[in-house]
C-alpha cells in the first residue's frame, strides 16, 4: 500500500502502529529465543522505510544492550553468512537471504562483499529451490536484492559475476511463463513481475503476467495478507526497489477501502469424498477418507478428519502465510528444520489447500501428504 501513488492514510497509520507493537513483539520474542530473524526483521525495516519512519528510533534487546533494528539485521546476515560458509546452505532460506540484502540496500546501509559473494554463487549455481523445484519466488528477491547492489554501486567481489547472476535470474524468470501468463504459479507471479521490472524490463513486457494477476485478484485467490503485500507493488507497477528512494511527501489521500464482498460459491448441504494418504519418511502409508463440505479448505479437512479418526493427528505451526503443517501422526517438520511435509495431489505438489483432491507423503528430505 505504502508504494502506491494512492493511499488510505488513516489505515495505513494504523497498520503501521500494528507493525510497531505485535510484529516488533513477536521479532523480540523470537530473538530471545535464539531463532532466527532475518527474514521477519528485513520485512519490518522495509515496511518501516515505506512509511519515511526513522529506523535508528526503533531497538530490539540482546540481552541488557538496546540496539537499533540496522545493527541486528547486520548481525543477522553475518550470522547466516558465517553459517553458509560452513553448512553450504542458509539456516533460513536464500529467500530470506536476498530479504535481507535487500533491505540493508534500499536503507542505504553497505553490504559486504563477503555477503553478497554468496548469494551470487548461490544464483550461478542454480541453489534457489522451493521443494525439488526451482523457486521463481525466490529468483525475483535475489534479482531483486542483487540489482540494488548494482544500482547502489556497493563494490562486489567480481563484478562480471555480478552481471552474469543478474542476467541468469531474468531469464530463468521469463523462462518461467506458463502459457496463462502466470510466471512460476499464481502466488510467485507478483514478485517475478516486480523483479523483472526492478531489472528493467518494460511494463509492456510484463502485460500477461500483470493481466493474470489481475484476474487472480478478482477471483479472490489473494485473500492472505503476505500474498497481498507481495502482488500490490506490481499491480501498482512497482518493486520494493521503488523504497530506496521513498520520499512521503504530499501524499494523496483518496484511497476508499470500502469492504467488497466476493461471490462465494454456495454449497451448503453439498459433501464431498476427500481421500488422505499419509507417506512417512520410512515408506509407511496410512490412508483415510472423509466426507468434507464442498469448499471447504485443507486445512478444514484435517481438522474433521482428526476429530473422526482416532489413528490420524495433526500439528501446525503460524507462519506470515498462515498454518504450517507442521507434525502428521507424531513425525515432526518444522518450519526450521530441512525435511517439510510436502502436500500433493494427483502426483502434484499443491499451491493451496483446497478440497478437490488432497496425498501427505514423508521422506527424508520430505514427507508427502496426498489428497484426492
Ligand atoms: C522457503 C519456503 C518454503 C520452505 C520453508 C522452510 C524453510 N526452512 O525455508 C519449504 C520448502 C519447507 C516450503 C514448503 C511449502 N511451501 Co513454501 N515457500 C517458501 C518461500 C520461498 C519463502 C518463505 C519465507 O521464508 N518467507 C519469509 C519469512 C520472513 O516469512 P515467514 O512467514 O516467517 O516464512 C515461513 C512461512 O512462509 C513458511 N512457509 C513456507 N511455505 C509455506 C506454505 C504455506 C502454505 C504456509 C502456510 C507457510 C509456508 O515457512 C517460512 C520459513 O519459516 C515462499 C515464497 C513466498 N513468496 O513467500 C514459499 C511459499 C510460501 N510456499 C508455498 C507452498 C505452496 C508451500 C507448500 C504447500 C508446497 C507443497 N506442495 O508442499 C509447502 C508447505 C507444506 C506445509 N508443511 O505446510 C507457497 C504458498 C502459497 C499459498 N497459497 O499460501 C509460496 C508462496 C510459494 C509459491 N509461490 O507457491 N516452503
């Protein structure tokens, strides 16, 4: 909301007084617990930079010792920084990584050449994955992050290196298209149309992707707050580049965010069949069926189904995007961890829960949870 050229003033004050008490909380609560930040603490700086709020008046306790939010997120990446250099992969997510490259860049803060060397070995080196995949989600904020290093002239160790990271990016981006105009899939396609535009490409260039997310918009599929904050900038024709030179001065004040309602499909009364099957990491399957009302989403599903089955239990953990599934039958994978319970579908991984078809399968790397 903050990178458009309209705003609601009066709602966007107080999602930002919302940001200053539970976010800010919620960051303090997880580094007192010693887990990591990154990613949370350069989304808050951001948000913050958004809205010309003066970051150095904002602290966070380590310990006895107050300190603003620039020196813990320097703290941050260095950390994760030193952990890469020796377990070869971030304790967060390269996603999270670039987040906070991004953020030090557009808060003019210099990031060191031993940080970004990593991230640009890391997109020479084809390391950005989501699952077995390829994550377009987070090629767009390594693109994004490694153009402001460009466009901040921040010395790099191989500026050849730097160019050739940013060239591969792009493409595999555009490479991603699929033939509804959806880059990567429905929820990555925002970020890939900032990022393309971030590295220069026309808006011209982006019209299908940016049609197909107007069309999702209206549909309703973006109904998560996270989902919102990263397809807004590109409706808008921003990127969260646009922040590193964010002046809120004369601010038109026009926005109406009168509340629309959309059609929601009416299906009282309707039941579905909705077949479970549970894979763990040792190949033991265990299958179920339920009978669901129509519509209802995954997580719904699960949560009958648990109260039906005595032999099936659930966990979950919150997540900016909302509940992670997070323990199937007692077999645990946690957000933190490097084994996930990954949900497919017909063989497929699914984008959302919803109740059509639902397998959950565990292997090492990951556990699967299928659904039909
Ligand atoms: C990294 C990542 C993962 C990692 C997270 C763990 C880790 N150690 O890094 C792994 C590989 C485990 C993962 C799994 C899945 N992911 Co994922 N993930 C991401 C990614 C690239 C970055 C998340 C992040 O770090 N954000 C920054 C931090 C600051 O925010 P956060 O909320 O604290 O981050 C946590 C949550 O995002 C959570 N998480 C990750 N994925 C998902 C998915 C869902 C549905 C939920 C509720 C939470 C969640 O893990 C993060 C790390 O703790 C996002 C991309 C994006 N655009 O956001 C996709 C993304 C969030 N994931 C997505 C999906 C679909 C999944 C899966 C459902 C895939 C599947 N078919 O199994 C599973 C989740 C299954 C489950 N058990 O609930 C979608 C969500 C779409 C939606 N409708 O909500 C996204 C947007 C990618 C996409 N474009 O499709 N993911």
């Amino acid at each position: 909301m903050r990178l458009s050229n309209q705003h609601n003033l009066l709602k966007e004050s107080q999602y930002l007084i919302q940001l200053n008490t539970r976010f800010l909380e919620d960051i303090q609560s997880t580094l007192n617990n010693g887990k990591p930040v990154l990613g949370r603490l350069a989304l808050y700086i951001m948000a913050l930079k958004a809205s010309c709020h003066d970051l150095n008046s904002v602290t966070l306790l380590t310990g006895e010792k107050s300190e603003p939010l620039i020196t813990h997120l320097k703290k941050q990446i260095e950390l994760e920084k030193d952990y890469m250099a020796f377990s070869h992969r971030p304790q967060t997510n390269y996603y999270q990584y670039s987040l906070g490259i991004l953020a030090l860049c557009v808060s003019g803060v210099r990031v060191s050449s031993h940080v970004s060397h990593k991230l640009i070995h890391a997109a020479l080196h084809g390391h950005f994955k989501h699952g077995e995949s390829e994550s377009v989600d987070t090629l767009a904020m390594a693109g994004m992050a490694l153009q402001c290093l460009k466009e901040a002239e921040t010395p790099v160790k191989n500026t050849e290196e730097l160019d050739k990271a940013l060239a591969s990016i792009k493409q595999k981006i555009v490479d991603s298209q699929r033939d509804d105009g959806h880059l990567g899939n429905e929820f990555s396609t925002g970020l890939a149309v900032q990022a393309l535009l971030a590295m220069g490409s026309n808006v011209e260039d982006c019209t299908t992707s940016i049609k197909a997310l107007c069309s999702d918009a209206r549909r309703g599929i973006y109904h998560n707050a996270m989902a919102i904050s990263q397809n807004l900038p590109a409706l808008q024709q921003r990127s969260y580049l646009h922040l590193r030179n964010k002046e809120c001065l004369n601010e038109d004040d026009s926005l109406d965010l009168d509340a629309v309602f959309l059609p929601t499909l009416s299906s009282v009364g309707v039941k579905v069949k909705v077949g479970v099957e549970v894979v763990k990491a040792d190949g033991k399957t265990s299958s179920y069926q339920i009978r669901v009302p129509s519509g209802v989403s995954l997580l719904e599903s699960l949560t009958l189904l648990q109260e039906q089955q005595t032999d099936f239990k659930f966990e979950k953990e919150d997540s900016l995007w909302g509940p992670f599934l997070s323990a199937i039958n007692g077999e645990h994978a946690r957000q933190t961890d490097r084994r996930y319970w990954h949900l497919a579908s017909d063989g497929k991984g699914l984008n959302q829960g919803k109740t059509h078809t639902l397998t959950v399968l565990s292997h090492n790397l990951c556990r699967k949870l299928s659904l039909t």
